[in-house]
C-alpha cells in the first residue's frame, strides 16, 4: 500500500501543513524526573512551588479572559482588556487568537462527544450550524502553544465522584490499601501522581490483537458498550481464540481484574487501568477521548489522497506511519486543576496533534454505538471539513 494514502479523513481544505516546525519545546520547563517522560508525554508544562496557587478565575482587565489564561494560553495582556487597541475586547473568539499560534478546525461532528468537555485550557470550541439533521457543525480552536503551571497541593487521598469506583475502573479495599502503599511517600499530588505512573509501568502491555481480530482493543471496549449490557460483546464474531470473552475483559477491560494479572491492553485498557490506580490513591481522575487532527478514514472506508502534503513535514511523517488513531488517556486534578496528564495538546511520538471531543467517568457512561462495526464506516461520528494553520499578527 501506498504509504503517502494512509489515514487521512477530511473532505475540504487544508492548509496547516508545516507542523514540524512548530512543535513546543518538549519537557523543556517539566523539572527533572525520571517518570515524566512516560507520564506527560507531550508536556508543556512549567512548575512552580507547591502551596502558591495563582487565582486561576481572576480577570484583572474584565475583557472576560482569565489572567491565567492570557499568561499561558492567549499570551494577551492581562492588564489591558483590549491589548492591541483596535477596539475589540481580548475576549472576542478571534482577538483572542491574534498573539499565539492556533490550528482551526471546523468539524461535523454526531453524538457522542460534548461541547462543554471541548473547552479547556488547550482548546476552544463552537457550535457554528447544522450541517445535516443531527449532525453539528463545531469550529474548534486548538493552542499548541499554550503551557499549563503546574502547582502541587498537599497530597490527601480523597473521596470524590473522581476517586469512587466505576464500572470498569472497578477497584476494592485491596486494590486501594496496595495504592496508599504506593503513594504513602508523597508530600504533594503531583508526587503521588507520578508514584501511581511508576507503579502502572510495572504492569505489561498485553497485546491480545489476534484473539481480537482487529488492530487495537477498540472492539472490546467499544463493542462491549453497543447493547449496554455487553450482551453484543459476548457474541462477538471470531472471538476469541486463546482465552474466553470472560478472560479478555479481565486481562483488558476491568481494572480488578488487570490489577489480579498484572497486564493492560491499549490505550483505553490503559485509561481504565491507570484511572483506577489514580481514584484508589484517593487522586481525583477521568478520562480523556481524543481524535487525531488528521483523521484516519473516510465515511466509505477508503483512503484520502494526501498527496498534497509536502514531504518530510510533521503531517507528512505522522500520515507516514499510518498510527494516526483515536486515544484515550486521563486527566488528573493537580493543585485543584484538571491536567492531561499524558498527551496534552500534542503527541510527538505517534499520534500528531489532538482534538479532544469529551471526558468520562468510565467507558460505560458513554454510548458508543455509533461504533458499531457494522456501521462504523456509514457513520463514523467524527469528520473534518477544513483545518487551517494561523499565526497571529502579534505573535513575539
Ligand atoms: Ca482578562
Ligand atoms: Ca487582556
Ligand atoms: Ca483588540
């Protein structure tokens, strides 16, 4: 197969092609530790002493943008509520836009995803129209350039809807003595953080793609979830092979029993795992499902003409891998903010740029039936119409 007509979904323009010049500076401000690197794989992060947490709603200037986030996402000025004097506010959905680098997508896009959810520190988005009966039309702003401050609070192990178990983060009193073990050292969040990251990498990746008959887990996960009840997963055709569909969701799907076997599949394995190694720590977490900015295939099931991309670009080298696909990972609440705490805007090592449609307390809590294999090609809920590069006209 051609390796230049892998993975690329999009129907219009685009015009964002230089990504490779443009990447943030990797852990270039994260403190030295061993552990980050596996844990904030993309960080743009910067750490400040624990107990000093800016007021991170304040708005010095009333222009309705946070003076956090004109420090660290709009890079506008905090005390001047419109920093260019033309006339409009700092806060305008395209002012805001005019002093960093950001990639706009507008997107169709079908249940499920949530708007509210799509609106963080390192993205904004819109509804902009109909483009089709149940189908919204979202223009989405992502800031690659935009960098978190981490501040670490004390370390207390609470009890919260992000720390109770889930259905499928199903950890028990064993589960959560083994983990206060494993964070007792921690002073801060933070530390206790990177503790659960240290004790999940102790657990094996399990790749049981043959007995799934499919390139990831995803049918697992997703399938699991078509009928509710995991009734369609239970007679899912061609499983499985070497181990029972009881065996794989406990080596691959419930965290108790991947906690029992010391395993995890894939990347929503992985997020089901770790958050429930975070919740039983007593860290507040949920999950993160995110698409590439690229997506991987069109609504027929063929391959878009990426031709266009010019060689040896970011885009080019991420198409070239064929690895663009969805992810799924967590956000952890750090100093009472919720921080991705795996790939935050950009993943330099597969995935490319990320558009992140919505967070969960568990898999389960989402319907995923519009993944159904059977009808994943038809109606696939996420298409781009056009993605676009900008740079703002007052960017240093
Ligand atoms: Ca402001
Ligand atoms: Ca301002
Ligand atoms: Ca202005």
């Amino acid at each position: 197969m051609n390796k230049r007509r892998v993975a690329f979904w999009g129907m219009g323009i685009v015009t964002a092609l230089t990504y490779g010049l443009f990447l943030p500076p990797i852990l270039a401000d994260v403190p030295p530790n061993d552990y980050y690197p596996n844990l904030f794989k993309a960080a743009a992060l910067r750490s400040i002493p624990a107990g000093t947490p800016p007021d991170y709603g304040r708005d010095s200037d009333g222009d309705g943008l946070t003076d956090y986030d004109e420090d660290n996402k709009y890079r506008t000025d905090k005390a001047k509520a419109d920093t260019d004097r033309d006339g409009l506010t700092d806060g305008d959905w395209e002012e805001r836009r005019e002093y960093t680098r950001t990639y706009v997508a507008v997107m169709d896009l079908r249940p499920p995803y949530s708007l509210a959810d799509m609106n963080d520190f390192y993205q904004d988005a819109r509804y902009i129209g109909n483009s089709a009966v149940g189908v919204d039309r979202v223009e989405v702003v992502l800031y690659p350039e935009a960098k978190e401050l981490l501040c670490p609070a004390p370390y207390a192990p609470t009890k919260s809807e992000y720390t109770a178990p889930t259905f499928a983060k199903n950890y028990d009193s064993a589960m959560e003595t083994r983990l206060l073990e494993v964070t007792s050292g921690a002073r801060t969040d933070l530390q206790a953080v990177l503790s659960v990251q240290r004790f999940f990498n102790s657990f094996r990746y399990e790749d049981l793609r043959g007995d799934l008959g499919y390139s990831s887990d995803y049918p697992l996960q997703f399938q699991y979830y078509a009928d509710g009840a995991g009734g369609y997963a239970q007679n899912y055709g061609g499983l499985p092979t070497a181990y029972s569909m009881d065996e794989l969701l406990a080596r691959q799907f419930f965290a108790a029993g991947m906690f029992d076997r010391k395993t995890h599949g894939a990347c929503s394995s992985s997020a089901t795992l770790r958050g429930a190694l975070f919740r039983a720590a007593g860290l507040e977490e949920r999950t993160v499902f995110t698409i590439p900015l690229f997506y991987s295939l069109q609504t027929d099931g063929t391959r878009v003409d990426v031709s266009s991309v010019p060689p040896g670009s970011f885009l080019d080298q991420k198409i070239g891998r064929g690895t663009i696909a969805d992810h799924f990972f967590n956000e952890v609440r750090i100093g009472g903010r919720w921080i991705r705490v795996d790939t935050n805007l950009i993943d330099p090592g597969v995935h490319g740029p990320r558009v992140k449609l919505m967070v969960m307390h568990d898999q389960a809590d989402v319907s995923w039936e519009q993944w159904d294999s059977r009808r994943y090609f038809a109606e696939r809920p996420y298409t781009y119409v056009s993605i676009e590069e900008r740079l703002g006209p007052h960017r240093e």
